[in-house]
C-alpha cells in the first residue's frame, strides 16, 4: 500500500521527523526560508497533506490550486491567522492545528519580557557587552518592581492565566479585558472597555487572537492611553500591534518599555525598533523549548494518523 506523502514546510524535532517518516512518504523543505505561493501551490498537488508553520501563507490561491492532492493541512502551531480557513472548507481539505501544548513555554517568554523590560536588562547587558559600563553606582539603570503592580491582560485563554498565575508569584495585580468573559475572570480586575485597562494597567500583556477584529488594536491612540511608565509585552499575534506608532511612543516616551516576541510582517521587524534601548525584542521565541517543539509535531502526527485512518482529526478547526 502506497504510504501518504507529506511536505514539513521547516525542519521538525528529530524525534518527531522519526515518527512520520515511519509511517509516511515524508519531504522537508531543507532552506532556512520560507517557502512561497509557488512552491506552496506545488506542495499541494504533489502530497496528501501538508504541514506549514506561522511563516507559511497558506493563501486562497494555494489552497485551490488546480490539480491538488492534499486533503489536509496539518500546522505546526497553535494559531492558523496565516491559513485561508474558508478556502479551505470550500475545497473540503481538512486543517488542523496544535493547541494546549504551548502554554507553559510561552506564558514564562511573557514574563521574561516583562521582568526584562521593567528591570531594563536589555540595556544592561548591551551596556556591558559593549564595554561601557562603568561599574555600581546608585542611580544606575533604575527600573521598577513589580510587586503591587497591576498586570493588564488583553484576552484571557490558557496562556494568559498561566502568565497571570505567574505574576502574581512576584506580587502583581492582575486585570482583564477579554471579547468572552470567563467564570474565572471574576479573581482578578475586570474591564470590559481596552482603553479603561489600558488606563491602569502597569504592565500590559497582548493574548488576543488574531484577524481582522483584532488588527493593530493598538495603535497611537491605545498607546496615549497608557501610563508613560507602562510597560507593552506582546507574546499573541505581532498584528496586534502598529509597529510604528509603538516606536513612536518608545522614542518620545508615550510609555516607558516594550518587549516582543512576535511581529506583524516577521521575520522582518520595524526597522526603528531595532536601535530602541527601551524595546526588548526577542526572535518569536514564545514556544521554543525542545519539550514543547517536540510535542507540538507529536500533535499535528496525531492529527494525521487519525485522518489517514479514516477517523476524524482531533484538533480540527477547519
């Protein structure tokens, strides 16, 4: 019997290339880049089901491509803002993504931002590294505590409790702004308008999906609604964010740090952020532990196995 062929669109966990390629016909874009439409388009019509990542856009005209032969699509990854869902249904290919297993990973990336740009450890270590500094002095890279500080959280799923659980280890304060207000909102701060959280919060924390609901909610104006010593950490979807109205508000002190982990047109990044010593910016690091990697292609093998049984893929959302 002839083995499904299956495209991983970026190199996997060793552990879990191992498990396909002994069930399945597997091809691997071997390049450190991205693959486009073209070479996307080609994918579709030449294996049973194919396997992108967040870089990948998996537009309409891929997905429909004339003469395809994929009948899945399975991400490698949480979020699918970057698959054409409704092209999908209309072509009948099923598409699947990787839920659950990110939360712990990406929620401790939330705080390491957090803790590095309120303590202005970005600063200090490109201080260091460059030879500059000059030694203890009292008033030297003076950041702020966290403790009693409020944590404005913006959506409220499965990582941001996990962040919010962690802030309040370090005394933090937690409010909420979330499209559905869960049962569990009620322990902490709740707002149902952005701009009155913005208003408050110390810390603010993006955890919004993303689309076109949610594309650069904050802006200029979001940005004039914090405080000027807030800090902005985005670990969600980089389209949340004005990339450049944020570098404005850092240059001209509208708020007072930010730290980023995800970018609206990655991986390119604002090119006035890069030289920003009040913007902490981390290469989309959120998920990258090798537990977390390694469970996260164990899921989309499980997804498939199931699909190619003839059962229905358990974390289907198209």
């Amino acid at each position: 019997m002839t083995r499904p062929r299956i495209l991983l669109t970026r190199r996997w966990p060793e552990a879990v290339e191992a498990r396909l390629a002994a069930r399945y016909d597997v091809t691997r874009n071997e390049t450190d880049m991205s693959m486009d439409a073209a070479a996307l388009a080609q994918a579709m019509r030449e294996h049973d089901a194919l396997c992108p990542t967040v870089t990948d856009r998996i537009t309409r005209d891929v997905i429909l491509t004339e003469g395809r032969r994929a009948r899945i699509i399975g991400n490698y990854g949480a979020g699918f803002e970057h698959i054409d869902l409704d092209a999908a249904r209309e072509a009948g290919i099923a598409v699947t993504n990787t839920p659950d297993v990110l939360t712990d990973a990406t929620a401790d990336i939330a705080m390491t931002l957090i803790l590095m740009a309120t303590r202005r450890a970005g600063e200090g270590e490109r201080e260091l590294r460059a030879g500059e500094w000059t030694g203890w002095r009292p008033t030297h890279l003076l950041g702020r505590s966290l403790r009693g500080k409020v944590l404005g959280l913006v959506g409220y799923g499965r990582i941001a409790r996990a962040v919010a659980d962690r802030a309040k280890a370090f005394g933090m304060k937690i409010a909420v702004h979330s499209r559905s207000r869960a049962e569990d909102v009620r322990e902490a701060d709740y707002h149902a308008s952005l701009q009155s959280l913005l208003s408050i919060a110390d810390v603010v924390s993006l955890h919004a999906p993303g689309g076109a609901a949610t594309r650069r909610m904050i802006d200029a104006a979001a940005l004039s609604a914090m405080k000027r010593d807030a800090v902005l950490v985005n670990t969600g979807r980089g389209t949340l964010i004005d990339e450049a109205a944020l570098a404005v508000a850092l240059k001209v002190g509208t708020i007072a740090a930010a730290g980023l982990d995800v970018y609206e047109r990655e991986p390119a990044v604002e090119a006035a952020l890069i030289d920003l010593p009040n913007a902490v910016l981390l290469p989309h690091l959120g998920s990258a532990t090798l537990e977390t990697r390694e469970a996260m292609g164990m899921k989309v093998a499980d997804n498939l196995d199931a699909f190619f049984a003839g059962h229905e893929p358990f974390d289907r959302v198209a």
